[in-house]
C-alpha cells in the first residue's frame, strides 16, 4: 500500500520537525499518531540525541513483524534527554482477548530494544 504523500515531503517534514525541535531544546518531546513506529521514533531520537519509548496503536493485522496493511504502524512515541533516564512503564491490558497480549506484544519482537532505546553512554 502507498502512502498519503511522496517520499520527498514526508522527509521534508521530518526536517522541519527536527530543526524547529532542536531549536526549542526541549527536555521531553511527546508525539502522538506517529507513523511508522519504531522507525520514526528511532530516527528522531538519534537527530536529537534522546532516549525514546514507544507504544504501536494501531498496525492493522499482525502476527509478530508481518501485517496488512505493511505500511500501517501508528501509536504514541516519547523523547527524552539521557539525563532523565526515560522508562518504558509497561503496558497492561484491562479488556480483551489474551492472545492479544502476544500480538500486541510485536513491537519488543521487531525491535530488540524493547520499544526503548538504551542510552549512550
């Protein structure tokens, strides 16, 4: 599936948001509707410098790394400087089928930092 806008607008974008950002020198960034997650979340905490943690949404059918639509992984990103050693909480979920506890789960498969990056240091 394609996107909603050419390659080269969508990383326009993304060059304006990191420049206005690094401008601001914020402590922590929180975005939501980011896409596609944790590509973008990764991407952007490296421009910055951030540690990063990130929650899928919504990513259509998965099973583990594979999905229809291939394109669709939208949810929630938070940056934040090292310093403030970010986090990631956990996740539960109240209501709904157990095995979706596992397909949710595809983002600590796909990434191997767990939906966080670890910090440099």
């Amino acid at each position: 599936m394609g996107g909603y806008e050419e390659k080269a607008v969508r990383e326009r974008r993304t060059q304006v948001l990191i420049g206005e950002l690094q401008g601001l020198a914020p402590d922590v960034v929180a975005l939501n509707e980011a896409n596609n997650l944790p590509r973008y979340g990764r991407r952007l905490a490296r421009a910055l410098g951030f540690d990063r943690v990130w929650h899928v949404g919504l990513g259509g059918l998965r099973a583990g790394c594979l999905g229809i639509p291939a394109n669709l992984r939208e949810g929630d990103v938070t940056l934040a400087r090292p310093e403030l050693e970010l986090r990631r909480a956990g996740r539960k979920q109240p209501v709904g089928w157990a095995g979706g506890q596992l397909l949710h789960g595809a983002p600590r498969i796909c990434d191997p930092g767990g939906g966080r990056s670890h910090p440099r240091r």
